[in-house]
C-alpha cells in the first residue's frame, strides 16, 4: 500500500482504535492509590498521557519502547504503568528490548522472571488492548549459578522462541521465517501509517562448550538474508521501518569492543539499504537499487545506557535499563547526564519511552516516562562543507537559550570502570566539528557529528552533521 502523504497517514492513524473518555488528575491519584502509590505518581502520569495524546493528533504512528527488564531487579511498576497508558492515550505497541533474566542465579529464577514476564507485563499489557512485541536478549534465557561459577542453566533456541513469540500480537500479526522454526526475528506491518517494525534477534545461535550465558552473540547466514530480502527489500514504496533488536551495531553506542565487528554484516545491510546500494549477504550480493522505503532508526538496549549516534544513513539510538541498577546513570553521560536513582516511591522507579514518528517533520518525538528528558530526534543531517560554519540556533530552529554539545560520530575513548569488569567509561571527541563560540559550528574535516540542544527544562534536540570536502 503507497502512503501518498504524511497528512494522509496521521488522518487514518486517528481512525485506529477509540480512546476512552480521557482521565482527570483526580482520576489518576484513585488509580495510583489503588495500585499503592502516592499521589504525585498519578500526577506525574496524567501529565504524561496528556502530551502522549496531543501528540498522537499531529504523528503518523507510535509505540512504546522498553528494554532491559531484569526482573528480578526491577521495581515491577512499568508493566502497569504501560498497561493504564495503553488504556489512555492512543500509543498501543509496546515494543521490548530484550534482557528479562537476571545475570547471576540459577534456574528457579529463570523460571520465577519468565512467570512474571508474562504476567506483569505481556498480560497486563493485553487486557488493555495493547500489543505486545519483544526482542530476544543475551541473557534470554542464559543465568550463571553465581560470578566466577563455571555452573549455570540456558534455555534452548526452541525454548526461548517458545517464550518469546508468545505474545498475542507476535502470533496474530508478525511475518517470520518458515524455514526457521527457532527464528526470534520477525517483522509486523502497521499498513494504516506506512511503518514496517522489523525485530531482529542479535544472539540467534546457542553456545554448546558451557552451561552459563551460553547465548552467543552474532547474526547466522539464515536471518541475515531473511531480513534483508523479506524484510527490507519488499517494504512498499513510500513506508518507513523502525527495527529493533537488543545489541547495538555500531561502535559509539556499544560498550564492547567486539561488538562492532560482530555485527558489522547487519549494520552493512541497513546501510546499504538507506543507500540504494548492495551489501555482500554471506557470500551473496543483495542490490537495493529498486528500494521503495527508508530505515528511521536502529533502536537497542544492552548498555543499560541513553547513547546515539548517526552512521551513513543510520540513526543508532539505545536507551537505558528498566531494571533499578545505578549503572544506566554513569553510562549515559553526557547524553543524559541528569538521570536520577530509581529510588523507591519516587515517579523514577521505572525507565522507558513513547516514541512518536512525525514523518512530516522529518523527526522522532521521544517522551520519557521515569529519570531523563524528552528528547527530538531529527532524521535528516544538516551538509556543510569542511572550514563552514553553522549559526546553529538560528538555522536549526532551536531557542536562544539552549545548551549545545558536540561529538563526533564515528569516535569514541573506552576505560573500564575499575568496580565494575561489566562497565566502561566513555570518552568523546569533537574532531570533525566544534562549537567555539556561542551556538556557531565550525565543521572542521570530513566525517559525522552529532550536536545535542538541551533547552532549559532539560528537553534536547539533537541533530546529524555531515561534514563534506
């Protein structure tokens, strides 16, 4: 189907579902103190909902994204809160990152999270008339008896698909692999706004020479070309994909080294897609000339963290951890350098987003619901010539009053936490533009940057560079 219009997908976006009759703030606080919790809280996510909806009037399409859940150290509330959102504003994919285990334990709390896992967030999520689609994670389903035991428990490729692509809406509406009966990859059309929701599965293979996190990391021959000759290569003319997948492919994002390299086949596909070129899929050439869509965004969890970045064509954005671990606050500096603790009886308990795509606009429009602060993504780079420079306030529409940053894209500096063998500091460069004086740009040599706004309530607007000879 050819979405002739942004207009034309936001008009038909409005026809989707029927939202009942809106909520009070009063109707909030009885909601919260039925759930047990203080009045703010309802406050909090009354004021939430209503930017969720005036939202939805203007944007084609959007979903909630949440991810890295390890439930056994989560607070447990963003399952309910998703759900009475679902409820009440017009956002109804929750789309889920992957990483419900927790890393070290045994096989009763395999078992306890998968439980809850179905209980606390894919039924709650259901009954509200929410769909429910989730990624495969490293530790789905991997836990080890305890740190430096050689002993643990995984789950089989054919137990965790069972997990996994148990949802209603993953068995109602996904498209999967038939020759791949283990496949945790899929995709799910949304043909009333034009979005195609491509899930990949960044761990699609079981390690057989341990018992402990034995769910190895890489991309088979077998979903790579699934994904990008179903997938991609027949997305009608005129749509958009958003794809998801747990790890993160490109270096800046991602906190191991290797994970670059790893990944790099799949991070190639995407590019060559949003290039209309050709990418070598396992030894075979895959051409994109006659491509008819384009990619917004890679959209990933795993580092526990708030990062992004902008590679050939790509937006990379992986956002912080659900689960109450104080390591997504280190991590996500200087993206978001203000998160709080996940403090019992504070609105800051949970960690996730509603991501609104207004293709009009050419950008993402992204709400936090927990620590952090709205951002806007903007999906089109700004070109300037090596020794330009941009007035950027002015020439990105941006408040006098803003806060600018700048890192280059590609570059990234790397120490290990030394409390911490699971966590890196990270380092960033400003070697293919600076901002020197005021909100002025000065592209310096070739490559990619990406500038950061922060306005004075803490809301950003970032923005792609590319810098040409």
């Amino acid at each position: 189907m050819k979405v002739a219009d942004g207009a034309l997908s936001r008009r038909r976006f409005l026809k989707l579902g029927i939202v009942g009759a809106a909520m009070t703030c009063a109707d909030w606080r009885i909601w919260a103190a039925g759930e047990g919790l203080p009045a703010y809280y309802g406050d909090y996510l009354a004021s939430v909902a209503a930017r969720l909806n005036a939202l939805s009037k203007t944007c084609d399409d959007a979903f909630f994204f949440v991810t890295d859940l390890h439930i056994p150290a989560n607070r447990c509330m963003s399952g309910r809160i998703l759900a009475k959102l679902v409820a009440e504003t017009r956002v109804k994919k929750v789309l889920c990152g992957g990483d419900l285990p927790e890393a070290f334990g045994g096989r009763a709390s395999v078992e306890r999270t998968i439980a809850a896992y179905r209980r606390e967030w894919v039924e709650a999520v259901e009954r509200t008339g929410g769909e429910f689609y989730p990624a495969k994670g490293n530790h789905d389903f991997t836990i080890r008896d305890k740190p430096n035991s050689p002993d643990g428990w995984t789950l089989s490729g054919k137990e965790a698909h069972d997990v996994l692509m148990d949802t209603a809406a993953v068995r109602e509406k996904s498209v999967t692999n038939p020759e791949d009966p283990e496949a945790c990859y899929y995709y799910v059309d949304s043909p009333m706004t034009g979005i195609r929701y491509i899930v990949a599965d960044t761990t699609d293979s079981i390690r057989t020479d341990r018992t402990y996190w034995a769910v190895k990391y890489g991309m088979g021959e077998k979903q790579l070309k699934w994904l990008a000759k179903k997938a991609l290569a027949t997305m009608p003319v005129g749509w958009s994909a958003i794809v998801m997948h747990h790890i993160p492919i490109a270096e800046i994002v991602s906190g191991e080294k290797d994970v670059p390299g790893t990944f790099a086949p799949w991070r190639r596909i995407l590019e060559a897609y949003q290039s209309r070129g050709k990418a070598d899929v396992c030894g075979e050439v895959v051409d994109f000339a006659g491509a008819q869509g384009r990619i917004l965004c890679s959209l990933t969890g795993h580092e526990h963290a708030e990062r992004q970045t902008f590679r050939n064509g790509i937006w990379h954005i992986t956002e912080p951890c659900d689960a109450a671990y104080s390591d997504y606050i280190v991590g996500s500096t200087p993206w978001c350098a203000d998160l709080p603790r996940k403090e019992k009886g504070t609105v800051f308990e949970q960690t996730f987003d509603a991501v609104h795509i207004d293709r009009q606009n050419n950008v993402l429009r992204i709400t936090r619901i927990g620590g952090g602060a709205d951002r806007v993504i903007h999906l089109v780079p700004r070109r300037i010539k090596a020794g330009g420079t941009i007035p950027l306030a002015k020439s990105l529409g941006v408040g006098a009053n803003a806060a600018w940053g700048c890192y280059d894209a590609d570059r990234i500096g790397k120490t290990q936490n030394p409390v911490n063998k699971y966590q890196y500091f990270c380092k960033y460069f400003s070697d293919v533009a600076e901002i020197a004086h005021g909100d002025n740009l000065t592209a310096k040599k070739t490559g990619e940057s990406i500038v950061v706004a922060t306005m004075p309530d803490g809301r950003k607007a970032i923005f792609p560079v590319e810098v040409r000879t």
